[in-house]
C-alpha cells in the first residue's frame, strides 16, 4: 500500500507539471541550458612562451598566436541529476537527466585582434522521471570578439543569440523564443610563474528579449572562477557567478520583479587527446526574487564527453 501511495503521489506531480501554464517550461528549460550550455563557447587566450636555444641561450617571450580554425564541429553527451526539474519554489520532481548538444562554428575571417564567428547549436534534453520537461533546442549566435592588449588579458565579446525550444512529444510544438543580446569584458589572469593556475573574472551585461514577452529581462552577471592545471591534459575549474535580474514586464501577478541569483559549481575536466574532453561537473543555483512563489533552487552533478573537429 505504501509503495502504491508514492507512485500515485508521484504520478500527480508529473500530471500537475503537464497541467502547468507553458511559462513553467520556458522558466525551466531556459535556465537549465543557462546552466548547463554555454553559447557561444569561449576559451581562454593562449599564453606566450620562453623558448630556448642551445646556440642563443634563452630567446625569451614570443608573441606568436594561432590563427583561429575556420571551422568547428564538436558534441558534447551530458547525464545529470537534478533535484528540481521544473525549477519550481514547492513541490520539486528530482530526476536523472541527459542533455545532447551539437555544435558548428564558421569563423569566416580574422584578424590580430579581431575575431567574428557564426555558430549553429541543437540541443536536446530528456528527464527519465519527468517526460513532461523534455524539451528541443535549436540557436543561431552571431559572436565577435576583440582583444584589447598585447598580452590578450583582455577582451570583449558581443553576440546576438536567436532561440527557439519545441516540446519534444508530439503536441507540443513550440512553447518558448528569446533573442538574447549579450556584451561580456573578460580579463585572464596568470596567477604565478608556473603559468598552471590562472583567475578569469568577467562582466555581462545581457538583455533577453522573450516570446512569452513576461521573460523579459535586463541581466548584470559577474562571473569569477579559476582554472587550475595540475598537467596538461587535467583543469580543476571552481566557479561562482553572481548576477541581478530585472523583469522588464509586468503583469497582474509579476509586477516590479527583480531576482538575485547565485550560483556556484566545479568542473573537473580530463582531456587524453585533443580530440576529446571528459568532464565531471557540480553545479548549484539559488534564486531570491521579491516576487511570491517564483523564487528556487537547483543541485545538478553530471558528468559529460565532448568530441571536437577543427579545421
């Protein structure tokens, strides 16, 4: 009897998640990619060199830098557990998860200091305990970044990111769209002379223009964490990532909405060829808002493989 009242009770927070207004899935499927994906992928600047000779001795640093790959294919598989699917205040559906996501990015010319690309990405997420939350995603981002120093400590980059989710059964369709413009100024810092342990501290100023428009919102994000190399082929990556939201649209039950959101993680990542990454991964995320009933938190550990093409 007991084991028949958790399935029952079970079943009636899935039916009461299916019954739910579609903002409940735009709020969860966003903020799961949010947390989960980021778009477009930025990768800390390369970090010049001393070089030896054995007729001249030392040379000493060499400003030489790659020239980026015109294109990139790359997809990583993600499982997960999430203690809060629905990114819900009450009532929280935890469940295994897997999220799919596959990457191509035309860089169709560069400079120096200068680099613009186009990048087309396709998620997918299925929850093993709550079909009602699958969702579809597809993006188109249109990225350009700009070094400011010789050294490349520092740099900004712009983008524009178009977004569409679909319900991934077959009544769904689509249920959420957003435009999100995105200025971020980032600065790498090596830490020590042993260049293995370097602090990233960046800036974003994000306004995501959302269809439904009640997702409306003006983002001030900053983002600290550290990337620290054992070896070369180990990161150890502790984040945290503070950021204000402000709501630009009010309506009956959300009028004047702003949230504090905090979240923290640590990626381990493992990289045995260039070719592929393995990466293990915590991530936690508190929402206050001064809006009854929307507030949240989420716990998600996972652990993913990423395969990479560039040429």
């Amino acid at each position: 009897m007991k084991q028949l009242n958790l399935i029952l009770n079970a079943g009636l927070i899935l039916a009461l998640a299916a019954a739910a207004s579609p903002n409940l899935f735009a709020q969860s499927a966003a903020e799961t990619l949010q947390q989960k994906v980021a778009l477009p992928q930025q990768v800390p600047p390369p970090v010049p060199t001393v070089t030896k000779n054995e007729d001249l001795g030392t040379v000493g640093v060499v400003q030489k830098f790659p020239v980026p790959d015109m294109f990139t294919v790359s997809t990583t598989q993600q499982y997960f557990h999430t203690n809060n699917v629905f990114y819900s205040q009450g009532g929280k559906v935890s469940s295994s998860a897997y999220l799919g996501t596959y990457t191509g990015s035309y860089v169709p010319y560069s400079l120096v200091n200068w680099t613009p690309k186009i990048t087309l990405q396709y998620n997918m997420a299925r929850y093993g305990n709550a079909a009602p939350g699958d969702f579809n995603n597809e993006n188109v981002a249109f990225s350009s970044q700009y070094v400011f120093t010789e050294d490349r400590a520092w740099s900004w980059t712009s983008a524009v990111d178009l977004s569409r989710f679909t319900a991934a059964h077959a009544s769904g369709g689509v249920f959420y769209k957003e435009v999100v413009y995105d200025n971020q100024i980032s600065h790498v810092n090596a830490i020590g002379a042993n260049n293995n342990l370097f602090l990233v501290e960046a800036y974003d100023l994000t306004y995501h223009q959302a269809s439904p428009s009640v997702f409306d919102r003006l983002d001030n994000t900053l983002s600290l964490s550290l990337s620290y190399y054992p070896c070369h082929q180990i990161c150890i990556g502790p984040y945290v990532r503070p950021a204000a939201r402000t709501y630009v649209t009010n309506t009956a039950t959300q009028n004047g909405r702003d949230d504090f959101n905090l979240s923290e993680g640590l990626d381990v990542t493992y990289q045995p060829c260039k070719y592929v990454d393995l990466s293990a991964d915590l991530t936690n995320a508190n929402d206050f808002s001064n809006t009854a009933g929307v507030s949240y938190n989420v716990f998600a550990p996972g652990i993913s493989v990423t395969g990479t093409i560039k040429f």
